[in-house]
C-alpha cells in the first residue's frame, strides 16, 4: 500500500462537492443528505462492525451515527472530507457502545464469530496482496477474515482504514485522532501481525508464492 496522499486538487473537487451539499441540507433540502452518506455507509458499517462483532449491534449503531451526524451537521467545518468526520462519529459511537455492554458484562467474546462472515467478500476484495484468484478459496479468504478480526482494537482500526478503506495517512490520523507518526507505527505493526499469523498458513496453500510486500 502506497503511503502517498491523494492529489490536492481531486481532493478539493470533492471536499468542495460536499460543501455545496451540506450547505443544501442545512438549508432545508433535507433529502440530499442520503446523497452525502450514501458513498460511506459500506465504510461506516465495517468499522463499526469491526469494534462490536456483532451484526444487529453494528446496524444499530449504524444508524445512530447517521443520526447523530445529521444533527450535528452544522458543526461540520469543511476543511477536511465529510467521510473523515463520519468515521470518527461512527467510532466512537461503537466505542461507546461497546464500553457499555462491557460495564453490563455481556462482553463480546461469544459473538466474534458473527462478524467474519459478513466481512467477506467485500471487506478484503482490494487487499491486492493476495491474488484475486486464490482470495475466492474460501479457506483463504476465511483465514484472512479472521485474522484482521483478531487484531487488538487500535491495529485493526488503522489496517480497515488504511489497507482496506485506502484513506490516506493524514485522513487516518484525523479519524483517530491520532498523530501521522503513530499512524504509520500502529499500520506497520498491524501488517506484522498479520504476516506472523498468516504466513505459515498461506505457505502451506502456495508455498512458491510472496505473499505478503511489507
């Protein structure tokens, strides 16, 4: 995955489109506003899925953050893409979520499993690390499911952001809030768990092929 960020100018064509669209919805136009969540909800509904592992608690909060985006949208500054603002709400409104059920001890181990399946194939179908060809092998593309799902929180979120939902350094550490530095450590790291983990499996599927760049 390139680390390069995306030309400035496609950038501002986009962020001044949304412009025009926020200010439409806040003037009354209520219905554009599915026009401007339209091309994030794959985005936010991965996310979310990918903190609360459970299917029926990812669409909930789901539309919570719409909602919440919705109201909040006249603090939206366009400065930066609306995408990266959504994905933020959308955290941390898992996170919230998740924090909730833990203090009311239902956990989440006993439904990690509900999740994997609904991340394939989409989730993964641009990981260009793994031959298109070999990824539509269900015990493959199982493996890697399972192993971006078993990553620790903050590794898996940088990974969906970065390697899967291809936003850029600066988006990523926006969304996080985090900084560019930690950014590209959290990534980095997330790759060589992945690798470690998968490595010796997918060798056993191809054991001539690179697998993995990094």
């Amino acid at each position: 995955m390139s680390e390069e960020t995306p030309v400035r100018g496609e950038v501002q064509v986009i962020v001044d489109d949304e412009a025009q669209i926020i200010a439409s919805v806040l003037h009354g136009e209520i219905g554009l506003f599915h026009d401007l969540i339209r091309p994030h909800e794959r985005t936010v509904y991965v996310m979310i899925l990918s903190v609360l592992h459970n299917e029926a608690d990812a669409e909930d909060a789901v539309q919570e953050t719409f909602l919440k985006a919705f109201r909040n949208l006249s603090k939206f500054r366009c400065k930066s893409k609306f995408s990266t603002w959504l994905i933020s709400i959308a955290l941390n409104e898992a996170r919230s979520r998740l924090r909730a059920k833990n203090v009311r001890g239902e956990g989440t181990l006993h439904a990690a499993q509900d999740g994997i399946g609904l991340l394939s194939p989409a989730l993964l179908r641009d990981w260009r690390e793994v031959p298109s060809e070999v990824l539509e092998r269900k015990e493959v593309r199982g493996m890697l499911q399972e192993a971006v799902m078993g990553l620790p929180d903050i590794y898996r979120e940088i990974f969906l952001l970065r390697d899967v939902e291809e936003l850029s350094v600066q988006e990523s550490a926006t969304t996080l809030g985090i900084s560019e530095a930690a950014v590209k450590v959290r990534l980095h790291r997330a790759r060589m768990m992945l690798q470690k983990q998968l490595a010796p499996k997918l060798k056993q599927t191809n054991p001539k092929r690179r697998w993995f760049p990094w």
